[in-house]
C-alpha cells in the first residue's frame, strides 16, 4: 500500500511558507498484530501545530525536520489486526499528515458517525469544543447578566466559547477580522455585539462602546494589541481566560508592547492560561454536555472544510491569515 504523507522540510522563521512543507510517497509495510491500517478522511489544522514547528521546549513535542507532520485525524479502518477495531470502523487519533497510516489500535478511539458527523469530532466534539467549554466554564464563570469578551470570536474555540457564555446567561462580545465574520456571530450565533479589529479606529472605544457595564471575564485567542485593548475595558474581579496567543506565533521575537500587567493589578483580575489536556480527567463531562446542547440546538456549529491531501498546507497558513470560519479542517477523498 502507497501512502502520500506531508513532512517537515524546513523549520519555518515568520510566517511558515510553502517550502517549510514537502509532500513525499511511502510504501506501508504489512500490518502487525494489534495494528490497523488506516485512511485519513479528516485531517485537522491547530494553531498550536505552528509551536510544534519550532525546536522549542514546549508541552508538545516538536516536529522532526524530515518527519511527517501530525495532529488530529479522523479516519476509516481499512484493514485490522486488532480485537478492537473492524474494517469500516470510523476513528479519531493523532496521526500523520498522510493519506493512509498505520497506527497501534491503543492510539485511537471508535467515534459514533450516527451521533455526529465524523468531521465533528474534530471540532465541536474534539479538541476545540473542549477548550472551549472548561474555559469558559471551569476558569471564566460567567454568571447571568456578566459581559463576556471573546477574541478570535468567528474561529473554532471562540464561536464555541461565545454560545457557552449565552447558555450560562452572560452578554457576550465577540472581536473578530471582519464585517462578514462579525454579522455571520451576531445573526447566526447570537453573539450579542461584535468587534472588527481591523478596521475599528481605536479597539479600545470600540470595545468600550460595545459593553456598556464593562466586561466581566476576558477570553483570549489572539493576544497582542487587541488584548491590551480589552485589558483596559475589564472590571474589578474579572477573570481572564488566556487560552491562546495566535498574533504572536509568527513572531521572531518577544514582542513588546503597552504593559497592562498594573491594570490587572488594580482591578484584581484573576488571571489563568490552561492547556486543553489539563482537564483530561474531565473530557467525558465536557463533551456530555458539548452533545446534549448540540442535540438540543443551544449550540450551532460552523466548518470551514477545504477539499484535498494537497491543500493541507494552504489551510493551516489560512489559519494565519483568518481564511477559515468556525473549525478548518482538510477532507481527504
Ligand atoms: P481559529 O480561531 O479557528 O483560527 C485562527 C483565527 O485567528 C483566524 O481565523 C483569525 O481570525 C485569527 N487570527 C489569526 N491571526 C491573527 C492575528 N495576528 N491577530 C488577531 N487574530 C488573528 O483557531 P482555534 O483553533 O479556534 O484556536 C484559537 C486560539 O486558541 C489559538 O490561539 C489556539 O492556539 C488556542 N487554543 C488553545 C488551546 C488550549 O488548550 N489552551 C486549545 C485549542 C486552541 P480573524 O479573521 O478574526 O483575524
């Protein structure tokens, strides 16, 4: 069996490009025992893949140069020689960036494609969803009538995020990098008001404009200028969520900017960065709870699904450049 896999080929400085990527054809040896052959049918694009392209310390391993890139991967059993998975089977594990792995079977998890449809245990019912639940649930705490920020508001983890916040009563402010992006969170998920960074003349009126009683609790995927702007809108005991920095990714320096440290200080903002996995031992009520709303339509899902092995890099820069609405993700024909 021939498998086309996307490797490493360059650790990128900047914005990655391009060359950093390099698509290679492998030959899949004979499946071992307990082993199962698998063909990628979704394949995940993360923010956080860009740390991982880095030779940096960091809580997930770095790539190898020369090695496949890997993340998040819906697929199909093709062939098993494992108790605990038949051909057909759909499941999710972190695989190569590859049209067909083979993968140990302990490495991955039989998801039900008759409760969801496959791609959304990439996204509401995955990764994302989870972030955004325990963040706003276990770190933000909004109570009925609080005003709740929400940057990077169109992407996976903020669209969430925003309709948790409306389930648990809150006003909610979703910034995001377009009008389009801004009407699409108000008119299709109630998110209350919204922001356009790139063209408000100044975030911070605009912010200010936009929660009249000041914001409770602070949620942020961005970072940069655009969280000093809400920094400075945030009430006495606002907590503030720092669950990512996506503006500074990129960045080949460490990027210096209007200190708002003193403005927490004197408001006694509580603030918390977390990690997904720290709530591993809680996943199974999250995504209880991520189900049930979106069963009941308390939570509306958003895909932004690019077709083809060969895009995947295209969409995992699209991430950068604010391409995608709601989760991106890659389907594999
Ligand atoms: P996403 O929001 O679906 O995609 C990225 C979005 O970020 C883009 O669509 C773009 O939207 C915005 N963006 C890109 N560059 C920007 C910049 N320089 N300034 C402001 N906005 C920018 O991604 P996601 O998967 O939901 O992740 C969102 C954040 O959460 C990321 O920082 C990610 O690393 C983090 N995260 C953390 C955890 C955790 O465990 N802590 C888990 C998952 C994700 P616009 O068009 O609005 O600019």
């Amino acid at each position: 069996m021939n498998s086309r896999q996307i490797v490493l080929a360059s650790r990128p400085k900047g914005i990655p490009v391009h060359e950093n990527f390099r698509f290679e054809s492998k030959d899949l040896e004979k499946l071992k025992e307990n082993e199962v052959l698998l063909k990628a049918e979704y394949i995940s694009v993360d923010p956080y893949m860009r740390g991982r392209m880095n030779d940096v310390k960091s809580y997930a391993p770095s790539f190898e140069v020369d090695q496949p890139i890997a993340g998040g991967v819906v697929a199909k059993v093709i062939e098993s020689k494992s108790n605990s998975f038949t051909n057909g089977d759909i499941v999710f594990g972190m695989l190569p960036w590859a049209t067909y792995s083979i993968e140990q079977s302990e490495n991955l998890r039989k998801v039900d494609p008759s409760l969801a449809p496959p791609s959304y245990y990439l996204g509401i019912l995955g990764m994302p969803g989870l972030t955004a639940y325990f963040g706003i649930m276990d770190i933000g705490k909004p109570k009925t009538g609080e005003t709740v920020v929400i940057s990077g508001a169109a992407g996976a983890v903020g669209i969430v995020a925003g309709q948790i916040a409306k389930i648990q009563g809150a006003y909610v402010v979703g910034i995001a990098g377009s009008d389009k992006k801004c009407n699409m969170l108000k008119d299709q998920f109630g998110f209350d008001e919204t922001v356009n960074y790139k063209t408000s003349k100044s975030v911070r009126k605009s912010i200010a404009e936009a929660c009249p009683k000041g914001a409770d609790v602070y949620f942020d995927n961005v970072g940069g200028e655009i969280t000093n702007a809400v920094v400075l809108n945030l009430n006495f005991h606002a907590r503030f969520v720092l669950c990512g920095q996506i503006s500074v990714y990129n960045s080949t320096e460490i990027p210096v900017g209007p200190v708002i440290l003193p403005r927490l200080l004197t408001r006694s903002v509580m603030l918390q960065g977390f990690i997904v996995s720290n709530y591993s031992n809680r996943f199974n009520e999250g995504l209880g709870n991520l189900a049930k709303w979106v069963h009941e339509g308390s939570l509306k899902y958003k895909e932004t699904i690019v077709t083809g092995f060969d895009k995947l890099p295209d969409a995992f820069l699209g991430l950068f450049s604010g391409e995608n609405y709601g989760k991106m993700l890659v389907s594999i024909e």
